[in-house]
C-alpha cells in the first residue's frame, strides 16, 4: 500500500527581488514546521529563526502548526524595514509635478 503524499511548495525571499522557491513531497499531515524544516531554510539561512517567523500559505497568515494540504505554498515572511505609507510618500514627494495630470478650469461662459 502505498504512503499519503502531499506535494507543496516552499517560497521564502531573503532580500528585495529575491525569491527562493523549493518543491517538496512530504508525508500527509505534516505541518508547516515540517516543511520549512525539510526545506532546508535554517541550514542555507542560520539567521531564519524557525521560531519567531511569520508564516502564510497562498497569502494567508498561518501557525506553523498548520496541516498542509496538496497543492499548498508555504510562504515564511520577512519583517518589513520600511513603513509602506511612509515609502509612498517619499516617492510622491520625489516625483514632484511630474506625474500630476493637471485639469484645465472650464471657461466661463
């Protein structure tokens, strides 16, 4: 009889533009502790604290508890060093009247 298999997919990115994506085939019933540990991740990147990352499968923020299901992708999140609305506000500034569409006002009349 042959073993439950799930296949899933591994994707961590440790830096801007880089992303790491690894394909595994796991017992059914593992977990997301178990992926990231069969993945590797804390052996190619020893800073990765398997416990005290953010953990999500397709978007979604997840316990490393979590069964996974065939098909899933395990996504470990970094922290961000940069506030989103703070960036877009110094692009906003740095763009200037460059990308402002200027309105002519109607004419009287």
């Amino acid at each position: 009889m042959a073993r439950a298999e799930v296949t899933i997919e591994v994707a961590y990115s440790p830096g801007p533009r880089q992303v790491e994506l690894q394909t595994l085939t796991l017992d059914a019933g593992a977990s997301v502790l178990q992926a990231l540990q069969a993945s590797q991740l804390p052996v190619r990147w020893p800073a990765l604290d398997l416990t005290a990352v953010t953990v999500g499968i397709w978007g979604r923020r997840t316990a490393l508890a979590q069964t996974l299901r065939d098909g899933d992708r395990v996504e470990v999140y970094r922290a961000l060093t940069v506030d989103p609305k703070e960036a877009r506000r110094v692009r906003y500034r740095a763009q200037g009247d460059r990308g402002r569409v200027r309105r002519k006002k109607p004419e009287p009349g």
